[in-house]
C-alpha cells in the first residue's frame, strides 16, 4: 500500500544509542554449535532465546537440550497452546532473569524486551519467512553488548530455493535500520506482480525509490485522467531573498532535507504546518526562509493552473500561461482585482500594477494563487 502510494511510508535508520549490529550466522545443525553458543553467552550472565517452531514436539526437544547443557542450567519452555497463566508465569520468569534458556516457538517474536538476552538459536530456520526471522534477530541485541543469532538448517532435507534467499538475506542485511530492505527483498522473493515485484525491481534500483514511486503515480494519475502537477516546468524569478541561511541551519544534511520538504508544499495548510515545524525545530524562521516556502506554494500552485513562468520583482510582477486555454483556470479572479491586467496574445501574462514592498508582492502573488484554486 506504501509503495503504490495508498498510504504514506517511513523509514526509521538511525538506531538507539550504544547498540551494536548484532553478529549473525547460518549454519548446519549442530548440537556442539549449540552448546557452545549458550554456554559462552551463560558465562557472562546473560540469557538464550532458543526457537522451536513445533508445538508437538518442543518439550522432548527441550529434554534433549536439557541433557546437552547439564541439570545445572535453567531451562524453561513457551508457546501458544499453554494455558494462559502457565504461559505468564513463563514469561515473566524470563523476564525476570530466573529462566537462562528459553525454548519457545515464534510466539516471542513481538514485545517482549529482554536486554540480557543476547544470544539466538533459530532451529530449523529455513520453514520460517523472512520478516519472521528479522522479528526474531530484533529479540535479541537491544542493549550496549554484542549480540550473536544462529540460523540453522538441517543438512538432510532439500532446501527450495525460496528458503536459500530468505537465509541469504537474513545475512546481508544486518546493520541497524535494515527493516526496509528486507521488506523489498521479501516482496522479490515471494513476488508482487510486475509492478513492484523482482521483474521491475532493477528499474527501481537504478531510478531510486522516491523518483520511481513519484513516476509510478504520475502514470497511474494518467490512467485515471487526474492531471499532475509538475512544478519543474514553473520557472520562478524574484529578487527577494529566499534561502535557508547556514547562520539559520549549519547542518548541510538539515538544509538539503528541509529544501527538498519546502519544494513539496503544496496548500496553504502545508505552508503553515511546515513553518510551524521550522519553528519547533530551530527557533524563530528569519524571513529569508519563510519567503523560500511561500514562494515554493507559488510555483507548486502555479504548476497547477498552467503557469510557466512567474516573476515576482522589485518592477515586475507578472505570471506567463503556458497557452490561451489556461486563462480559464484565472479568469474570475482576475476580474475582483482592479490593478490586475493580462494580454491575450499566444503566450497570455498576467500583470499585477501595484507598487507595494517585495515581501508584500510575495503574498499577493500568493493569495491570488490561493484564491483562484478555491
């Protein structure tokens, strides 16, 4: 739905302070590794979150387990058919660091936050999806240690190719913030159609995200018979100052990210919304920087009823049409305003004869826009 533009998307990559990228491994089955792991993780306090995805079955693979480590090890069990409080009562006392090693099956792979478990035993993990096995890395690794995740397949049964690339995937993308890129590589394993699925997905690569959902919409607009707005064909003149100063914003990241949001303002809600946003962020916006959001509405309303180019000078202030047809989009308007003219030959202009400050033509501009979109 994000991605075709139904709802918007977000992408959180900056991760909490003193977390370390946890260490991931997929390798055979092997009771040693296993062992090995828990015990290692055991000798500096901590605790194992060990999953086994078969309800039938999980107690005599925790006996077996249990034998491995030793009677001396706390070992618990968790799934979803135990009773509710036994189930609670398991929890909690992992929670509470009485259990050392949980085995349990995917239940555990949303909310609980255990920061002394830092080490991860997936048992058979080639049967689970791969948004299911990054839910599960994310139990682990959510405090300042290291953290280590083991996904193991058994060597004896034929591997699909499906569950090749979700393995192959759980271990390319583990550095913080990856959530997105397995969610892409997840709609490339199990497909999405030509559209958004690995068939176009080359396509998306080399154009970026933004430029080709921006591109997708647009298509899908025309299909629709929706017209789009494309303020690149608006050119802007003015002599008015309207920039973000680095003595406003020193951060050239900030400034690059704040430009690309103003060039996107597009109603007069999101004029007001943005500045309001400037202001939480960095204190009072100068008037340099107000100008620059006003007059991106301009262009962006501007774009909207068939301007090509506006002027917004000390001596000239004037919008030029694309074509003859376009003055329809300004025509009642015009005719409120007294000090406003426009010539009708192959490339209409509108001209505003007043003589009032810079600042002041930069919202009459404005407003006349605003007015003849209502």
């Amino acid at each position: 739905m994000s991605l075709t533009g139904i709802r918007d998307i977000s992408v959180i990559s900056t991760p909490p302070t003193n977390r370390i990228t946890t260490l991931v491994q997929v390798v055979e089955y092997s009771p040693t590794v296993i062992k090995n792991a828990i015990e290692r993780e055991l000798d500096r306090g901590g605790q194992v979150l060990v999953i086994y995805n078969k309800v039938e079955s999980i107690y005599n693979y925790a006996s077996q387990l249990r034998e491995l480590l030793g009677k001396q090890v706390v070992l618990d069990v968790a799934h979803g058919q135990m009773e509710k409080k036994s189930l609670e009562d398991a929890i909690f006392r992992l929670y509470n660091g009485q259990t050392q090693v949980l085995v349990a099956t995917t239940l555990i792979e949303n909310g609980v936050d255990l920061p002394n478990a830092n080490t991860l035993v997936v048992v058979d993990a080639d049967m689970l999806g791969l948004s299911q096995l990054y839910q599960l890395k994310g139990r682990i690794g959510r405090s300042d240690k290291q953290a280590y995740a083991y996904f193991m397949f058994d060597r004896r049964k034929n591997m699909g190719e499906n569950a090749y690339k979700r393995l192959q995937a759980i271990t390319e993308f583990t550095a913080m913030g990856s959530g997105f890129k397995i969610a892409m590589r997840d709609l490339e394993i199990r497909g999405a159609g030509n559209v958004l699925g690995a068939e176009q997905s080359g396509h998306m690569q080399k154009v970026g995200y933004a430029l080709y959902v921006q591109l997708l919409n647009e298509a899908v607009n025309e299909l629709k018979g929706i017209s789009n707005m494309n303020s690149g064909d608006v050119r802007i003149e003015t002599s008015a100052d309207a920039y973000i100063p680095t003595t406003f914003i020193d951060s050239y990241d900030l400034r690059i990210r704040l430009y690309s949001k103003i060039s996107k303002i597009s109603s007069f809600k999101e004029l007001s919304q943005t500045i309001e946003q400037i202001q939480n962020i960095c204190g009072s916006v100068p008037k340099e920087v107000s100008n620059l959001c006003k007059i991106a509405l301009i262009k962006n309303l501007g774009a909207r009823l068939g301007a090509k180019k506006i002027s917004i000078k000390d001596r000239d202030v004037s919008i030029t049409l694309n074509d003859i047809k376009s003055i329809e989009n300004f025509a009642d308007t015009i005719a409120t305003y007294n000090y406003i003219e426009y010539g009708s030959q192959q490339l209409p202009i509108i001209t505003f004869n007043k003589t009032i400050d810079i600042d002041n033509k930069i919202d009459m501009v404005l407003n006349f826009l605003l007015e003849c979109t209502e």
